[in-house]
C-alpha cells in the first residue's frame, strides 16, 4: 500500500504540485517547511515537495525497466542454462566474471565509459544486476528438471521446448517474482547511489539522488534540504522489501504448508 502510494503520487505529480521543479527564486533559497513551501526550498529557492515528487518518476522509471529487463534475462538465460549443460558452461563462465567485480565500482565504471543520462544508467544496471539473477533462476531450474514429472513427461515423448516451457517455466515463476522485487529496491537505492556520486543522472534532472547531492552544501544551515528525499527513498526502498517478504511467504509452497 505505502509503495502504490508513492507511485501514485509520482504520477500525479503536475496536479498535486503548483511549483515548476526547475523555476529558481534565489531571494527565498533555503526558506524552511511553511504553508507556502510545504517542503521548503533549497540552495537557489526551488520547491522541495515539487521536486521530490518528480523526482520520484525518475527512481521509480529507472527501478521498474531495470527490473523488468534483468528478469527477462534471467528468464530466458537462468532457463537455457540450466536445461542445457553445454551451454552453461560459457554463459555462467562469462557472468561469473562480471559477479568477480564489485556491484558498485563496475555501475561507476560502466557510467564513466557511457556518460550520465537516464538510459546509460539502466544500461549500467541491468549488466551488473543480471548475473545474480540468472544464477537464481539457473539453479531453480537444475533443481526442477530433476523432478519426477519432469522425467514422466520426458518418458512418454515430450520434446523439450515442452518440458521448458509447460513444465520447468512456470514453477520457477514464484522465486523469479520475489526476486524481481528486490531489484526494484536495489536498482532505486544504486541509481541514488551513483547520482549522489556525480556518475548518475545529470545533475540537473530532478531525482532523489541528485536532490541529495546537490543539498550536501547546505545540510548543516537546511537538513530538510536532504533528509525529505533521503526519506522518501528510505521508505520506498523498505516497502518494496516488504512486499517482496510477503510475496514469498505467499508464492513459496514450503512456507504454506508449514502455516
């Protein structure tokens, strides 16, 4: 609920919000939470709330593609992988290589080769995110095509794009589902991460992250400056993982038999 509700707001922001999140007013810089500013204003008088609510838009874009197109690819590489050993044994070598580096250095690194923009930064992504899901997915499948079901449907002359796609595909849904979830969380937190280190978004482009960035000169004269974004991005982030828990706990058969 709290989640629908910051995208909800995202959304609507040109009509919950009166202020243009880029228009200046240097003589009312830094004016504390009033009536007129409901969030305040920062540095060079823009409107916290307005920004911070579209800002949201650009966390909440970057997470959800990043999501969507790692889990694709996790799909269709974690199923082909794990079905076919031959073809495991370059792919996996390859994500192997890119899982040696560390998630945070090679987002920074990919960012500094490709230049800061909202793109780029999925791109960055979904190359450092992938190989883990892949791995989760590969090993959903090695475990599934070992089943009972499996082996009948393959003895009574099943051909394999049946068995992949009738039999191994749809039990590896729940898992994939819940990890898609912490993606979205983890890609929010890491685009916030990049763009308050200067290799994300441009900085003039309205995100949590770079609101936060920008607002490191004036935390000690304006703290609302950076802990409202700082907040929203905590909350979002804490609510995405709660409702990843939850939906293990629904999807996962284990866990509902054992209640």
């Amino acid at each position: 609920v709290v989640f629908l509700i910051i995208v909800a707001n995202a959304i609507a922001a040109p009509l919950i919000t009166t202020v243009d999140p880029y228009e200046a007013k240097p003589f009312e810089r830094l004016t504390p939470p009033s009536s007129e500013y409901w969030f305040g204003s920062d540095f060079i008088g823009r409107d916290v709330f307005s920004r911070v609510t579209y800002g949201g838009r650009i966390s909440l874009f970057v997470g959800v593609t990043v999501s969507a197109i790692t889990t694709g690819l996790a799909i269709v590489l974690g199923l082909v992988c794990g079905y076919y050993k031959w073809i495991d044994l370059t792919v996996m070598r390859v994500l192997d290589g890119i899982m040696a580096i560390p998630l945070i250095l090679l987002a920074i690194a990919l960012m500094a080769l490709l230049g800061g923009s909202v793109t780029n930064v999925v791109f960055a992504l979904v190359v450092v995110e992938t190989p883990r899901c892949v791995r989760i997915m590969r090993s959903s499948v090695l475990s599934i095509k070992e089943e009972m079901y499996v082996d009948a449907s393959r003895g009574i002359g099943a051909n394999e794009i049946r068995i992949l796609f009738r039999h191994i595909l749809p039990n590896c849904f729940a898992p994939m589902i819940v990890i898609a979830t912490f993606i979205l969380a983890e890609a929010i937190l890491i685009e916030a991460i990049l763009t308050f280190l200067g290799a994300g978004t441009p900085i003039d482009v309205p995100s949590w992250g770079s609101m936060m960035s920008e607002a490191r000169r004036a935390i000690s004269v304006a703290i609302w400056v950076i802990a409202i974004p700082g907040t929203y991005l905590s909350i979002t982030v804490l609510a995405i993982n709660l409702a990843g828990d939850g939906l293990r706990d629904i999807l996962d058969p284990k866990l509902a038999r054992r209640l």
